[in-house]
C-alpha cells in the first residue's frame, strides 16, 4: 500500500533584483523566496489500483512522484510505500519500484537491448527463470522481438520507449511510477503503450501512478484520478464522477464571423446566453454540449474546485 499523510515539501530560491544595483545589493544579502511545491496533501493507493496524477506545469504532480521515488525528501510529513519511507533509499525498497520518465533513458544507446537488460539482471539479481519469462513475456506484448538485437540508436521513438518500458519492469516492481510514459510518441506509438500498461497492469496487478498531460492516457487506463493545482489535491475520485462536478452546466461551442469560442453556462441561464451571443455577434453555427471530461479537468485546474 502506499500511504501518504500530510505530505509536504518546500523549495528555496534566491530572489536577485535586476540590474547593477540588483547584483551588488546581492553580493551584501542575499533574499530567499519559498516556494510551497506541496501543501500537506494526504494520499492512500492499494495494491493493483492505477491513480491518473493530473495537473498544470508546476502544481506539484512530479515533486510527489519524486517523493514517492526517493528522490527527494519532503519538508513535513510522512509517507510508507510497501512500509518503507522512499527516501532512505532501502535496497528492499528499490528492488521492488520503478520510475519510468518518458524523457529519460535508463538503457545505454550504443548497446543493444538485450546488453543493458543483463546487466539490469545483476544489479536487480534477477534469478535466471524469472529473467527469461519476463524478457518473453515483455517483448512478445510489446512486440519488439526482433528489436532486441538492435543498438538502441537505431531504433525508433516508439520502439525506444518499448526498450524503456521493458528495462523498467524486468524486475516486476510492485509499485510504478509513470511520468509521461508516452511524450513526443505519435498515434501509433502511444496506443501501443497504453494498451501494454493496461494488460500489464491487469497481469501483475501493480500499484501504478500516472502523470500525463494527454488526456487519452487518462481516461484509458485510470479509472481514479486526483487534480492537482498549486501544491494541493482538489478532486480525488473516480474519473467516471468528473462529469458530475458540472452535471448543471452545459457548454455553447460557438461559431462566428470572426472567431470560434466555448462557454460554459448554467442551464437555468442558457435561453438567455444564447440570445445574447445573437444580439452580439453574427453566428455562423453553434452546438449545445455536456461538458467534455477535459473541459471540467481543465477548469478545475485553472480555477479550482467548481459545482453549480
């Protein structure tokens, strides 16, 4: 289980004025500013559940998969990932996590595949069985065999992140960490990944926690998500309950002469708005929706937690 109490961590900076009279008043004393990167959030995940971590640059969804990580410590509080705190960095700890960062590379680029994944072996001691049938099992549902030969260079963005994915897992971690597993991949690409995490994750039954700012990776493959918006949690639930936090508004997708726009409207107020947009502008076309999943996930972020 990972259990996460009042969690927080602050980051220190120093602030310089611009300018000559900035840099000498600098040299003399030098301001700090704090920035609160989480606010005391409280977070609980049991074994097998997938939780989506949503929020704008800056919220705080990677400092917390940091934490989680052992990367880095916490200002306050207090977190047991399978029992232990992440950042004392425990071997029993780290043999059973993985933290896959779509932009970084764990596998050396000039060695195939399969050279960096025996060496992964031993450093994870990876008794022989266990090595093949993950190796097996990995590549087949990825479908990069005949790839594993390669020198990673030669390979595709895609077939990278794959490698990556496989290097990650050879250990069968029991906890994931996923920052933006599927970043600059195309259509394709990204279709493939989410379909392997969602039949890895229904395999082994890990405890998963993804960030993305694709909205499809959301909604595939995690049924709970919590929104994070400048250091705290403002929605934790199920991703099936979203629509409900605006179940009374509808959206207007409006089409004029000069510009295309969306409003979200109360629908006591809708008779109305639609007749103002009229009188305004010259309307080329305009729809009457429920709000969209990622319409209400962005208005919480932007605005916080919203109901009518």
């Amino acid at each position: 289980m990972i259990q996460v109490t009042n969690l927080s961590k602050s980051f220190s900076s120093h602030v310089k004025e611009p300018g000559l009279k900035g840099s000498l008043k600098a040299l003399v004393k030098r301001e700090k500013k704090i920035k609160e990167a989480l606010k005391s959030v409280t977070l609980k995940i049991d074994q097998g559940e997938i939780v989506g971590l949503i929020g704008a640059n800056g919220a705080g969804k990677t400092t917390l998969v940091k934490i989680l990580a052992g990367i880095v410590h916490p200002t306050a509080g207090d977190v047991s990932v399978l029992g232990y705190r992440p950042w004392e960095r425990d071997n029993g700890y780290r043999k059973q996590m993985s933290l896959i960062m779509g932009q970084k590379n764990q596998v050396w680029w000039d060695l195939p595949a399969l050279d960096s994944f025996l060496l992964l072996k031993e450093i994870y001691q990876i008794d022989d069985a266990t090595y093949k049938q993950s190796i097996e099992f990995l590549a087949d549902t990825l479908m990069v065999k005949d790839q594993l030969k390669t020198q990673v260079r030669k390979l595709s963005l895609g077939e990278r992140m794959k490698i990556e994915l496989m290097a990650a897992l050879l250990h069968r971690p029991k906890v994931i960490f996923l920052d933006e597993p599927t970043i600059g991949l195309d259509i394709s690409a990204q279709k493939a990944v989410r379909k392997f995490l969602r039949d890895y994750q229904k395999e082994w039954q890990p405890m998963t926690i993804l960030t993305s700012h694709y909205m499809e990776d959301i909604k595939e493959l995690c049924p709970r998500v919590v929104i994070i918006k400048e250091g705290e949690f403002v929605y934790d639930g199920a991703l099936s309950d979203i629509q409900k936090l605006l179940g009374d508004e509808k959206v207007l997708s409006v089409t004029t002469a000069e510009k295309t726009f969306k409003v979200n409207v109360p629908r006591l107020e809708l008779a109305r708005k639609t007749q103002e947009i009229f009188e305004k502008d010259e309307v080329l076309d305009l729809n009457i929706m429920d709000p969209s999943v990622e319409d209400i996930i962005e208005s919480i972020m932007r605005h916080g937690m919203k109901r009518s």
